[in-house]
C-alpha cells in the first residue's frame, strides 16, 4: 500500500470551483492586457489566445507562446480579486480538519502570491489552517509565486519536494489542471488526485493516482494509504 507523508494542495480551482463568472472576468483580463501588448484588436486575439490555452492549460503558457513575458500573465491573475466570489465551505474545512486530525502534515503550492493567497484561503473559511508553519499548527510550507518569479514548467514540483524532505512518492499533490499539476507532479514520482473531473472515481492500478470528482474526496484516498511517522522534526 503506497504510503503518506505530505498532502500538498494547488489552490486555484483545487481548493474552490471557479464560477463561471470569474473565469470570464480572468479570460477578459488576459486579452485586454495581451491586445493592447501586441496591438492587434482583441477580437483577433481572442481565438487565438483560446486555441493556446486549450493545449496549454496555463495563462503563463499561453503569454509565453504569444511572446508575452509569462510572468505578466501571473500578475494579472493575481490582479483579479478572486476571494470576492468565495464563500465559506464547511466540507472543506472538514477535510483539513481531518488532515489535521491524523497528522498528516498539509501544505499549498501555487503561483499565486502570498497576500492573495491567504485571503482566499480565510474566505473559504481555512482561517484556522492558514498559518504559516506547522509550529503554528498551520501548513508545513507553503510555496507561492514569490518563490517563482520567473519558472515555468515543472521546476516547482522540485521544490515542493526539497521543502517536503520526503521522498516524492509519498507525497500526494492535488490539483486540477492534467498538463500543469498532475503530469509533471507524476513526473516527478509523487502521488497525484486529479479533482473536480467528470464521471466516478478512478483509482490506478498502483493505488499511485487518483481522479477524482471533487476535492473532498481527497478525505477518503488519505484515509486508504499509511502514514508515515516522521522519526525527527524537520
Ligand atoms: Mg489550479
């Protein structure tokens, strides 16, 4: 039975379903601002920018593609306030309470920045989970975009699994985008749950991989794989 050492969470439609209305307002802040950069009219780009994210499932990729810095892409992101469309989620503060709970140490990764990171996360209602360290009773480490000005790709996989100090496949990463959470983190040998996907849950052979239909089931998957107990404090 594969083992458990570390639940690292994306945020962004990880933690949350985006509503239709705030993926609207995200797409509109990319185009305006990639028009304008490459001054043709939005409508042409539009097409465009949609085909690339389609294969690319990333606005930093897609700016990168258009040869638009892809940092840019992140800022404008971080520039759309996210944490007004969220709303407390007594299920999810189950399942961290639950993570919690049987001492499974937690923590986050994501592009985003610090400050709108934080505020997503005490909206959804994770006040209590939200601190900053684990001595806090909190995540034992968070990587957000501060830590990734320029990277793109899966290099920030490396670094979730150097904070972690365990080896990678005793790490389950959730996250929701296949091309930029779960193959490169499967890359990298850790164990991945694809959540918020259509259709039942699925299970690898290996017990390595999960797809699952929402984030709360992640709550049952750490239920079926052994804890490891870690000997010394990192
Ligand atoms: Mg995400």
């Amino acid at each position: 039975m594969p083992k458990i050492a570390l639940v690292c969470f994306d945020v962004d439609n990880t933690l949350f379903k985006e509503k239709p209305g705030l993926e609207a307002q995200i797409f509109n802040a990319m185009y305006a601002v990639a028009a304008k950069k490459l001054d043709i009219p939005r409508a042409l780009l539009k097409d465009e920018y949609n085909k690339l994210y389609e294969e690319f499932e990333s606005h930093s990729r897609v700016f990168k593609e258009l040869g638009l810095p892809p940092e840019l892409a992140k800022e404008i992101y971080d520039g759309v306030d996210i944490a007004h469309y969220l709303d407390k989620d007594p299920e999810l503060v189950n399942l961290f309470a639950h993570v919690r709970e049987k001492r499974i140490p937690y923590s986050i990764y994501t592009n985003s920045k610090v400050t709108s990171t934080l505020r997503k996360l005490g909206k959804l209602g994770l006040g209590e989970y939200v601190k900053l360290t684990e001595q806090e009773g909190g995540f034992a480490f968070v990587l957000t975009g501060e830590a990734f000005p320029k990277a793109i790709g899966s290099t920030g996989f490396d670094k979730v699994i150097e904070n972690a100090g365990v080896s990678p496949e005793q790490i389950l990463f959730v996250g929701d985008r296949k091309k930029v959470d779960i193959l490169p983190a499967r890359e990298k040998g850790m164990m991945t749950a694809h959540v918020w996907q259509p259709g039942p849950r699925v299970v690898s052979e290996d017990r390595m991989h999960y797809t699952l239909p929402d984030v709360y089931s992640v709550k049952a998957i750490v239920d079926s794989l052994e804890l490891v107990v870690r000997t010394s404090a990192r």
